[in-house]
C-alpha cells in the first residue's frame, strides 16, 4: 500500500505534508479569533466632536516603544479596551475633543526618537467611526522603519478590543541586543 505522502506526491509541490497542513489551517485559526476585524484610515483632528475617554497606552519605562493613544468617544454606545493588563494604561475620562487630542499627542511625543504622529479613526467594514488611534512614528534610521506598531482591532459586541505589538522584526531584533547585552 503506497503511503498518502508518496501518493501526494508533497516533495513534488516543494514542501512537506506538516508544512501543507499548517498553511492549510491559517484560514481556519483565523476564523477561531473571535470578533469582527476593523480598520483604520487616515483621519484629521477636525472631524472630532464632542468628549472622549483618551487611553494612554504604553510608555512605561525609559524605550517602551509600545505607546499608542486611543481617542474613545463617549456615548457612542462602544468601548475601547486594549488587550492588555492594567497597569499597561492609563485612562483620563470627559475631555473635549481638542483638549483629547492635545493630552494624547503630548504623551506618544515623549521619546528621543520621535519624529511625526499618524492620526487614524478606527471603523467597521461600513465605515463607522468607533474610535481614534494616535501613533508616534519614528525616526527610520534608528529603528530601520518609522512605524514599529502592530495594531488589529477586533469588536466583541459593544466593545473594540486593541491588540498592540512591535512589529516581529523589530521585537527580534530588540531580544537580540537584550541577549547580547546580556552574554557581555
């Protein structure tokens, strides 16, 4: 009896069969997340009305670069929650959208490293606004890209969850020095 593999033929099509099988299952894992994925888009200080709950997330020690504000306008009727312990943010509730937007640019500005903000709104497939996200952007020579954020949004009913990483590239790198540094 010929085994399934050689019947197949995996070699043939340049990978493995576990290899196979885990392309495979991306689609499915990715459907297991739960919540509906969101999107961001480039947007302007202007359009914000009314009063928002800004979360200060991140900057906890001296190159936390983890650092993100979200703009959450209240009584919307959705929450912004970043997935996250705590003592990872911070929230400071009722402020007018100008006041909002000056407070979170003055917290991701703090970095030696800093060279620009991008202001985002954060928005179902329809392209409701639930929310604003303030990133800082770096200067590329010091972390070979000026942008070192992932950020997804998923919403769960009323609430948008915030999932926050470095970019992999980027965090591989910062545990590389951490390791070199270390072995000294």
């Amino acid at each position: 009896m010929k085994s399934f593999e050689k019947e197949i033929s995996w070699k043939r099509l340049g990978m493995s069969l576990p290899v196979w099988l885990l392309l495979l299952s991306f689609p499915f894992l990715q459907a297991c997340m739960s919540g509906t994925a969101l999107r961001t888009d480039a947007a302007k200080g202007g359009d914000m009305q009314g009063s928002y709950t800004v979360i200060f997330y991140g900057g906890n020690f001296s190159d936390d670069l983890e650092t993100v504000a979200f703009l959450d306008k209240e009584g919307d009727g959705y929450v912004i929650e970043p997935f996250a312990p705590d003592f990872a943010y911070k929230i400071k509730k009722g402020l007018p959208a100008d006041e909002a937007l000056h407070e979170a640019d003055a917290f991701i500005r703090w970095h030696s490293a800093f060279h620009k903000e991008q202001f985002s709104s954060i928005m179902d497939e329809k392209g409701i606004i639930m929310g604003y996200e303030l990133r800082p952007l770096y200067l590329p020579i010091t972390y070979g890209t000026d942008d070192v954020l992932d950020i997804n949004y998923r919403l769960q009913r009323d609430k948008v969850i915030a999932y926050v990483r470095l970019k992999p590239a980027l965090e591989k790198t910062k545990q590389d020095f951490r390791r070199e540094v270390k072995d000294k």
